[in-house]
C-alpha cells in the first residue's frame, strides 16, 4: 500500500516517479496497471493524461470509469486481474460515496488481500486510511472520517505546501475527531507491506513525512521521519 502527499513530479521521460516505483514493486514483466480516478468524476482528460504518462513503461494499463456509469461489464474482474492500482486525487469524499454505491469499497480491500499493489495520491492516500484532511467540502479544510479505514490511523496530504493543513491536523488529532496517523509533504509516500509501515520515499529532494500523535496532555507530538529520494 502506497499513499503520496501529493503533487507528484515527472522526470523527463514523463512518467511520474511514485508510479515507476509502484511497478517496479510489482516485480513482475509488463505489470498490469489499473488507474481510477472516480475524485476527479473521472474527467476524461485526466484519464488520457495518465495513458499519455506511462506510455514510455512496459505496464499494461487500463481504467476503471464510474461516470455516467461504470464503463466495464463487471468492475470487480476488472480490479481483481490487476498488477498495481493507482487512485487519483480530487474529492475524497465524493469518491468515496460513489465507491459505495457501486461496491468498489467491498472489492478493493479483497484486491489488496490479494496481494495487488494499492496506491494513489493525495485523496487517493487517504482513502486507504480511516480518514484524513479534505477540500472535499469547500475551499475551507475539514475533516473526513468515512475512509476505507485498510490501514489504521489517519492521513494528512499537502503538508507543506497548503498553510491550513498542519495545524488542522494537529487539532482534528488533538481533539480526537481523527485517530493520530502519518502526514506527507507534497511528493513524499508512506509505503507499507500489510498493516506495517516499512519504508518512506519522496519524487522531490527534502520532503519528509511525519508521525502525528496525540501527546496525552490536550495536544500533540509530531516526529519527522526521513524519506529515502526516488531520484537518486
């Protein structure tokens, strides 16, 4: 399981580096990649940007489209023949609602059970978790508790690059309204195998991710947790 802090960069060939990684982690000749961008409304122009961005890899890749209907015959054989599946950024909420509606929510967790790589970005991060820090509702930052709750704990995308999202976090985790959890600068990754965090990276030289607890006095301690760069 892989979830990016966002704003993932590109080296010159295009493809952006989290994804190289995820398919390098599927170990496999010509992974089969499937990428869902239901946060987006599965905007079709992001969709071929994605196509357009791997290219240059050996992946096999296809999507999975929920807009104005879903755009395969059996969603789950979809999912469940897959190499990696990328999630995409945009509305978790929204997502995460029509997820629901068409049993995407039920098969993912079967999907990682299986041994297929789950990543995505941004609020395809933290729908992993049990929730985390939204726009979903307006430009004013909330929380969202309603996520797929696979790994435990909560989830903070855009730490560095958006002024609201830091201390939002520490409040919403001091409060209690979110479970402590991991926060990703823009381009860093969590990475775990199962249920255990086993390794951090970052596309971008310097970011960092951080574990944010509460502290057990009405506040919280933030520990900052080097991330090995992908680049390198």
């Amino acid at each position: 399981m892989i979830a990016v802090g966002g704003g993932m960069l590109m080296p010159r060939d295009g493809i952006p580096f989290h994804v190289t990684n995820a398919l390098r982690l599927a170990g496999r000749p010509s992974p089969k990649l499937c990428v869902i961008n239901t946060a987006a409304g599965d905007d079709p122009a992001g969709i071929l940007r994605f196509y357009d961005r791997v290219d240059g890899t050996d992946a096999k890749v296809t999507h999975l489209a929920l807009f104005p209907m879903p755009n395969v015959a059996d969603p789950e054989d979809l999912l469940m023949s897959q190499d990696v599946i990328f999630v995409g950024g945009g509305s978790v909420a929204n997502m995460m609602a029509v997820w629901r509606v068409h049993g995407i929510d039920e098969i993912l967790p079967k999907a990682w059970q299986a041994g297929i790589i789950m990543a995505g970005s941004s609020a395809g991060g933290i729908c992993w978790f049990e929730g985390g820090t939204t726009d979903s509702f307006g430009a004013r930052l909330r929380p969202f508790t309603e996520g797929l709750a696979m790994l435990p704990g909560s989830f903070c995308p855009h730490y560095n690059s958006e002024a609201e999202r830091r201390p939002l976090y520490h409040k919403l985790v001091a409060d209690g309204t979110l479970p402590g959890g991991l926060a990703c600068d823009d381009g860093a990754a969590v990475h775990y195998v199962d249920d255990t965090l086993a390794e951090l990276f970052t596309d971008y030289p310097g970011a960092s991710a951080y574990r944010v607890m509460p502290d057990g006095r009405g506040g919280t301690r933030e520990e900052h947790l080097p991330a090995r760069y992908l680049g390198a």
